[in-house]
C-alpha cells in the first residue's frame, strides 16, 4: 500500500523518522502542521507533480480540522486523519490494511477503540465457549472461564431499601459480577430475607450473603439466595443438610486459625452432607501477616483440589495497604490467575480503594487475554494505565531567551463578582462541576465549556480572574476524572 504523509516544516524530521523510508512525506507550505487546509494540501500536492491516484491514501495531522472531501476527489485517494501526535504515525502505519482510517477519528483514537473493542469480543467468545464446574444466573464460575469479580456491599442487611438498590445498581454499572450482602453481626435475620428481596428487584446478578451466622444463612436461603459466604466449622453441621436440599453455591473456609487442613477437612465434611456447589476459600493474608504463605495455600490447594473453584479475597491485601490500589489490584489478579482462582472479591470500603471493582474487572480481563496469546499482560488492547504513560511525548527544547515567570503583585477583585467552584455526584455516577455566581450557577462536566458560559454571559471581566478560572475548573476536571475531592484554591 502506498502512503503518503502530509506535515508542516517544524515537524518534518519527527515525521520522516516515524514512517521510514517506504512511506512518502509531503511538506505543507506551514510551520505548523495542525494547520494545514484543504487548499494548502493540494496547492502542495499538485507543487510535488504527484499525478493523482498515484497513491493509496494520504494522512494528515490528527488534530487538523476542516474537509477533505474535495481533495481526495481531486488528488484521486481518500485522505485520513493520521494520530494526533507524530511520533505515533510509524504505529499507525502498520494497521493500514487491516484498519479503516477515518476522516473524523484521527488514527491513534480510532485504533485504540478498535484494538478495544476487538479484544473484548475476543473475551465474549473465549467466555462462551468456556468450560466451567459451577453456573449461577448464566456465570460461569470456576474452569476455564474468565476470573468473575465479587463486590460486597458492606452492611446491607441495614441499609434502607433505596440506598441498598442504589449501591446494586452502582455495582453493575462498574462491571460487578456477583454482589456479595455484607451482614454485620447484630443484623436481625428477618433483614436478610428482606435485604436480598430488594437486591433481587434490581438487578439479575448472582447474588450472595456474606455472614456465618446460621440464623442470617437460613434467612438468606428462605429469600432464595444464590451462595452462602461462608461455612466452617462453625456452622457445616447445622446447616449443610438445608444447603444441601436448596443446592446454592457455598465457600468453605478454614476454621479460626486458618489452618490449611482444616479446609480440607470441612470441604470433606460438606461433601459427606451432600453439598455439590463448593468454592474454596484458603484466606488471602494481608501484607505483613503472611502473604506470601497465603499465596502457597492456594497454589497447594490448587494442585490437590483442581476441579473446586477458588474464592481470592483481593480485598483483603488492598483496604490495608496505604497506596493507590489501581496497581496493587493489577498485580493480585495476576497472582489469582497463576494460582488458579475463579473469583475475585473486594468491597470497595475505604476510600481508598473506590474502584477497585473495576480495575480488577479490566485486570482479569487482560489476564485471560495474557493466557490465551501466551505472554505477559502487555499491548492486548485493554491496559489499566491512569496517570503513567506508556509513549511519553517528546519535550521541547529549552528556549535561550526565555523569560523567568513570576507571580503579579496587582491582584484585584473582579468587579463582575467572584465564584465559588466545588464538584457534586449524582446517584453515583460521573461528577459534576458547579460554578457558583451571585447571578448564576452553572454547572458541567467540561472546564472549556463552563469557562466559556461565563465569557459569554459576561460573568468574568478580567484577564487574571478569567486565567484564574480556567485553572481552578481544570483542577476541578481533573479530580472528577480520577475521583477525587477537590477544594477551591488548595493544591491538588
């Protein structure tokens, strides 16, 4: 296929390093690539003697606007907007024949969208043709199917019902699996009969009770519970015929202690009262308290019990682990892969780990792709980077003749008033930012758009309070994006 590159003066060096020798470059008449127009492309084009439909397609900038339309009728191919960044056109270049280009999308968007999308109907297709032990409500659990994420709602059985189906409804929209009710000790049981019946309204997804007392599993079982968060020794003989008749999906868990061979022994015991739905739990230490043997006990338990679905409590490494838990739950989705485990359980408590369904939900994702190409977990289409990159774009160099900026000492008040910027959450979803007048309040979740508004109604009437601005709504943006707080005029 042949291609030709279209790029302004300050870029031609960066340009003709990306493409190689085997793609053509075209030097627009302008410094700046970004604005190169139709007719600054033809008038070049036609400067060059290139005769048309002498080649396949012709890219431009990512980030130029304006329509081609009538140059790829003159010039005899279509033109394309190339990536947005120069150094990313030698990537782009190799999707050529296999990917549409598009004239709306630049390239690097568009690839990243269709590397996306085909990886997750990759995944769609391994997970319909998966084999697996256990199925609760169409999930497939355990065997060769992709690792399922457990979100708990913690104290359910005490929540009202509107705020119980609110955090349901949160969870699916983050990509839970399976919701785990949290019940806390002095919950009454009749509130888990009730609590379940209120979950179930909204929502289809397995759901289970988080709880060891028998008075709560009974009630949980009554209401039609899918599993039973859990059984030791505790608890097995008292309940495990009634588990048995109803055949939900049950854990085992080791005895106090956490002794290995004790979760043997009680999932010896709940075979013996015909318990056929078993997941085993060998405990998920934290950090300091004997991580690493915990991930022993699985790997061993694995080996003696291979065909039993294995229960990983992620959540128990990150809720106590001062450190952003994007990465941390990156890297245990990697170790439950290895040793085994079918489900992956957190419950999004602190602060601090808010998300976590999510980033385990795109971890186990680019984990089962990992497997199925045999490699490591890298350029698979899915990737968990937040802040980091994985291309940094090039710097500029340091100017000669640069002046040394300093703050002005002539600060005055805006006589058009001031504002007061804060961000709000509706129903759990994406943040909003409010901007608050004496005059008016606007709010959005786009800084350039609020900033705008207030222009254009003339709120604002200084350069400095209008900079001001624009600073204190990108902050507020950005905290949006990453889900965190933001306070007018602190440091983010």
């Amino acid at each position: 296929m042949k291609i030709l590159v279209a790029t302004g003066h300050l870029a031609e060096n960066t340009v003709r390093n990306a493409v190689g020798s085997d793609t053509g470059v075209l030097i627009v008449d302008t410094d700046v690539a970004a604005f190169i127009t139709p007719h600054r492309l033809i008038h070049s084009y036609e400067d060059h003697n290139f005769k048309p439909g002498q080649f396949d397609m012709v890219l431009v900038p990512g980030l130029v606007p304006g329509d081609f339309t009538e140059v790829a009728n003159k010039i005899g191919c279509p033109v394309y907007l190339g990536p947005k960044h120069a150094y990313d056109l030698g990537y782009a270049i190799r999707f050529a024949e296999d990917v549409q280009f598009s004239n709306k999308v630049p390239a690097c968007e568009l690839l990243k969208d269709i590397r996306q999308q085909e990886a997750y109907e990759k995944l769609n297709q391994m997970e319909k043709s998966a084999f697996a032990p256990l199925i609760l409500n169409d999930k497939k659990i355990g065997g060769n199917s992709q690792m399922k994420v457990m979100g708990e709602i913690v104290d359910a059985g005490n929540m009202d019902c509107n705020h119980l189906q609110s955090k349901v409804a949160e969870f699916t929209r983050k990509g839970v699996d399976i919701i785990d009710l949290g019940m806390a000790i002095d919950t009454p049981a009749e509130n888990v009969h009730e609590a379940i019946l209120n979950a179930r309204k909204v929502t289809v997804l397995p759901l289970s009770v988080d709880t060891l007392d028998p008075a709560h599993i009974r009630s949980a079982i009554e209401a039609g519970i899918d599993m039973v968060l859990s059984l030791n020794d505790t608890n097995i003989d008292e309940l495990g015929e009634e588990i048995a008749a109803k055949g939900c999906a049950v854990v085992i868990i080791p005895d106090s202690g956490n002794k290995y061979d004790t979760l043997m022994q009680n999932i010896e015991r709940a075979k013996e009262l015909g318990i056929e739905n078993i997941i085993a739990d060998p405990v998920l230490d934290p950090i300091g308290h004997g991580f690493t043997s915990s991930v022993e006990r699985y790997r061993r338990f694995r080996d003696a019990y291979p065909d039993i679905p294995l229960f990983f409590g992620a959540g128990n490494v990150t809720e106590l682990m001062d450190a952003d838990s994007i990465g941390i739950n990156a890297t245990l989705c990697g170790i439950a892969h290895e040793v085994g485990a079918a489900i992956l359980f957190t419950p999004e408590y602190s602060d601090k780990t808010q998300g976590s369904i999510t980033e385990l939900k795109t971890a186990s994702s680019m984990m089962k792709l990992a497997e199925e190409r045999h490699s490591s977990p890298k350029d698979l289409g899915i990737d968990m980077f937040i802040i980091k990159e994985k291309r940094k774009r090039p710097d500029i160099d340091m100017p000669d003749d640069a002046t040394n900026a300093k703050r002005s000492a002539n600060w005055q008040l805006d006589p058009a008033g001031a504002f007061h910027i804060g961000i709000t959450h509706r129903n759990g979803g994406k943040g909003y930012i409010v901007a608050e007048h004496s005059q008016e309040t606007i709010i959005g979740k786009n800084a350039a758009e609020i900033l705008d508004m207030i222009i254009n109604k003339g709120l604002v009437t200084s350069f400095e309070h209008a900079g001001y601005l624009g600073r204190e709504l990108e902050k507020a943006e950005i905290a949006i994006e990453f889900d965190r707080s933001y306070v007018q005029d602190d440091d983010f």
